[in-house]
C-alpha cells in the first residue's frame, strides 16, 4: 500500500485506503469534522489537511502499530486519547479515542484532561466518500462539536451552514457566519 500525498492535503482517494485499511483489521471508525461533514453532504465541498476520526480506545493499540508500519507517528498530543498521527508526507490522521459507557455514549478525554462525551445517537451517522458508505457523526452532534468547546474558524462556520441547510439541523447563533 502506498499512503502518500503530493501535497499537504487528505484527499478522498487516500480518505478511502485509510478506511479499508482500517475495515480490513477490524477497526471501526466515525468521520468527525471536515471529512464527516463532507461524508454526510455525499459530496467534497473543500481540500482538507487532515481527517478526523473517533474509534474505542481499545482499538489505538493497533491503529498506532498499522498506520506505524505505513509511516505515520505522532506529532501531537498524547496517546491514547487525543492525539495526531502524520505521515511526513502530508497526511494526517486526528485521533479522538473514546470510551463508551454503559449507554453506548463514547467519553473522550480532552487534551485539556477535560471528558466531553458524544452522545449514543451521535454514532447513528452515515455517508459517503468516494461512492463508498462510511460511518461518521450525525448531523446533530457535529454542530453540538462545533459548538462547545471548541473555537471554530471559517471553514467550520462553512461546514455547519450547509448541514443546517441539508438537515435542517439548527445551528446555534455562534455557528451562523458563512462568509462564502
């Protein structure tokens, strides 16, 4: 397998061997940000510099070891709950591991040792890349992200307007500032 950009960007083709790789060693993914976003849209509406995924805390163990053995390491943040993989070559895998609970909610440690927990119904989400169905975040709980704890940037501002206008997902008012 050759995971490698040209440029610093995810693009939809490495999105998707990133992904069977993950399948073809049981390793269960959600799309989060950007790429969720895009997911859940059917369609890529921006370059991304990276993807975002959620996966158990669990599964890090092997999720570090084979992306290890394509090139990737960590460049930021702390396994095993939030942290950055990169492969030198631009692409980069944002790591948000999760621990689910008796409900099925997945508690994610913060870098700022802070939990945020993604509520069970945010895991009901899917989309897709490349004509291939992936799992991601639901509409809902990707504008709850964006909107607590989290500073967003134009792009997310972007991102949320238009699953809002697909949805019908009601974005709260510090989440309303497309300047496209």
């Amino acid at each position: 397998m050759s995971l490698k950009a040209t440029k610093p960007e995810m693009t939809s083709s490495s999105l998707v061997e990133l992904l069977r790789l993950f399948e073809s060693n049981m390793i269960q993914v959600w799309l989060d940000g950007g790429w969720g976003v895009d997911a859940l849209l059917q369609t890529q509406t921006r370059v991304h510099k990276d993807v975002d995924i959620i996966v158990s805390i669990l599964d890090v163990p092997k999720l570090q070891e084979l992306l290890g053995i394509e090139g990737f390491s960590v460049q930021e943040g702390e396994p095993p709950n939030s942290f950055v993989l990169a492969n030198g070559v631009g692409l980069e895998v944002d790591v948000h591991a999760v621990s689910f609970d008796d409900d099925g909610n997945g508690v994610y440690r913060m870098q700022d040792g802070e939990d945020w927990i993604y509520p069970v119904e945010g895991f009901s989400g899917h989309g897709i890349v490349r004509e291939i169905s992936v799992k991601c975040l639901s509409p809902t709980v990707q504008v709850l992200c964006h909107a607590h704890g989290y500073i967003p940037v134009e792009k997310d501002f972007c991102d949320m307007e238009l699953l809002a206008e697909k949805f019908g997902v009601e974005l709260p008012s510090q989440l309303r500032r497309c300047l496209l």
